[in-house]
C-alpha cells in the first residue's frame, strides 16, 4: 500500500534484464566497502549447469525485442571457461536467431590470454572494476592478503587493450577518492581508457555513515568537477555513464541506466541455487520464487515480485514536484532513505550546474 507521501510513478515496464550471480558471493578479492564483505568470499559455489539452463530456456519465452544476460559473482570468471561455453550453447540451443547480449563484470585479476581470447571470440561485452590510480585501488580493493591489486589489474587491462579486447571501467568513489576527480579523469583518459561509470560508495549501519562512504555534499562537487574536466577535453571519444545519462534526460530522451530511467522492477538476478532476487543491492530481500520448481514467468507474476515492484515505481511527491524529475526518476531505489532519495541534493545541484555550463556555452 502506498503511504501518504509516495506516488505511484508512470508505468515504465521494458525487457527485463537477466542478472546471474554464477558464483554467488565467491570472490578472489576482499574488497573493504563490498556487499558481501560479511561473508565467506573464499566459498566457491558455481551455479549448476541445470540451473543455468533453465534461466536461459525460461528467457526464450518471454517476448522481448532483445535478451541481455550480465553474469556477475563475487568474481564471476572464477566459474571457470567450461561454464560460458556452455552458457554460449544453452543460448544458441533455446535463443537462435534473436538478438543476446553477454556481459561480464570483472574485477580483472584472472583476466589471463586465455581468457582474452575466449571473451574476443565470444563477443561478449566486459566490464572491468578499477578504482583509479595505484594508491586509490590499493586502498580498498584487496586481496584475501590484504595486498594490493592494482599492479595485476592493470597488468590484465593493458593486455586487454593490446589484444583489441574492447571494455568498460566501473571506478568505485569513495572517501578514499571523492577530493580527486581530475586525477581519477586523468588517469583513465591517459591510459586510454575512454569509457567508464562511477559507483558511489554509501552505505549505514546502526543509522551511521560507514567510513568509506560518500555524502550527497561530496558526490556533487565530485561530479560537477568531473563534468568540467570532461567538458574541457572536449573529447566525444570520452563517454562518462552518469553524464552521458544525464545529459540525454536534459535533452529529452531517457536514461539507458537503471539509476536515472526509472525502470528498477525490470531488473532481477538469479543466485546460484536459482532464487530469483531483485537486484543484488536489495540484498536481504526475500526470493520471488525459484527457478527449479517455478518459471521465470511466475515468478514476474508472484506477488513478492509485484509487491517489489510497486516499491520501487513509488516516489517521495517531493521527487514528483521537481523540475528534474524527467532526468534522474528519483534515481536508484536502493539509495531512498525515507521520503528523500539519497543523492537527491546533489543530483538537484549537479544537473543545475551542467545547464548552466551548457547555455553559457551556446552563448559564447
């Protein structure tokens, strides 16, 4: 039920996106601000051929336009090759002829030339996790030794780049890195890394801020000051996620990313055991049902799911009365605390400051 001070949202149902933990929390990287930092990353558990069968046989009967599949853990290359061939063969078997797309996120650390290869001739899209330069990805990002990574990280993306192997960055700010976006902007754009995301580290436990996150305050100096550095370079080659989604919104068009279109209820992860979850950050949210003894079908129809995604399509009537609401939709569900979305300040500030620099422009 809707309480007084949330809206329903406009429909904005779309192809769901199919979202597979293959090695559910398995990682072998123990990074300090991680979800599943409270639990035994040293546990593999691939997610059984069967099950990963019956996702992709379940997807072939919904009627979509296109069918995305992004395989994630922990650190989901740890399933070994073998899983993704065969991943490869469930969908020519069930989704012949239509239009699939692979990705993966990786945290790069087992990205050898073997695997290289497999991800060129797979066509599979890849995303790698680096926070920036040296000192700021040693800081969080470590192994179960607590050593660094960057070095073997960085190792892997400059074999991936001269292998011709095209990919993605997500950098994880935090409070470690949100004082530094010129430099974080630099050192991807000098490495030749010209298209990247930022994930904004922010989490509370027992009602306190956790020491690695980032404020409403801080994310918003942190993006106006990236979008002047992008601006300056004046590079259509350097695409930034959260600008090139922001900037679409204040053109008219939608968002592509979840965060900004409004269009959280149509993605949903499958765990290794086949539990359909809503997206991993909804991470102690009950299961929508199971693959192996349900469909995905039914559990789009359950009612843990409808109930989930009527939460979600619900927005604070302040978020309804804002002149940006056709831009962020409230953005990312997960980060509504209460009646007030997060980054809700800093968003209002950021998208002010990026018309203002962009009327300034068309003036001159």
């Amino acid at each position: 039920m809707l309480t007084p001070t949330q809206t329903k949202t406009a429909d904005t149902r779309r192809a769901v996106s199919l979202i597979a933990r293959v090695v559910g929390k398995g990682c072998n990287l123990r990074c300090i601000y991680c979800w599943s930092r409270h639990f035994d990353q040293s546990l593999l558990e691939t997610m059984p051929f069967e099950v990963a069968e019956k996702l992709i046989k379940d997807a072939s009967r919904l009627d979509q336009p296109v069918y995305s599949f992004v395989w994630l853990g922990g650190e989901p290359i740890l399933a070994g090759m073998d899983f993704f061939r065969h991943i490869l063969d469930y969908q020519r078997r069930y989704l012949n002829n239509r239009l699939v797309r692979n990705k993966v996120q990786t945290n790069g650390l087992a990205l050898d030339d073997e695997w290289i290869r497999f991800l060129l001739d797979s066509s599979f899209k890849i995303g790698i996790s680096i926070d920036g330069p040296k000192d700021i990805q040693d800081y969080y990002r470590v192994d179960a030794e607590n050593k660094g990574s960057f070095d073997r990280v960085f190792h892997n993306i400059k074999k991936c780049q001269e292998a011709g192997l095209k990919f993605g960055v997500i950098a994880t700010i935090t409070d470690i890195s949100v004082s530094q976006p010129e430099r974080i902007f630099d050192f991807f754009v000098s490495n030749n890394i010209k298209g990247f995301g930022l994930n904004f580290a922010h989490e509370m436990d027992n009602g306190q801020l956790l020491p690695f996150s980032v404020t409403a305050d801080q994310y918003a100096e942190f993006m106006t000051r990236i979008f002047d550095r992008w601006l300056e370079a004046n590079d259509p080659r350097i695409r930034i996620r959260e600008i090139d989604n922001l900037i679409a919104g204040l053109l008219g068009g939608r968002p592509k990313t979840c965060s900004f279109n409004g269009s959280c209820g149509n993605f949903f992860s499958v765990d290794v055991n086949g539990d359909v979850l809503p997206c991993e950050r909804f991470a102690t949210a009950a299961p929508f049902g199971n693959l192996m003894d349900s469909s995905i079908q039914a559990c789009l129809s359950s009612r843990g799911y409808q109930q989930h995604n009527q939460e979600v399509s619900c927005l604070p009537r302040a978020c309804l009365r804002c002149q940006w609401l056709n831009v962020c939709h409230g953005g990312c569900a997960h980060y509504r605390n209460g009646n007030k979305p997060v980054f809700c300040a800093g968003n209002r500030r950021l998208l002010q400051h990026i018309v203002n620099r962009l009327t300034t422009l068309t003036k001159s």
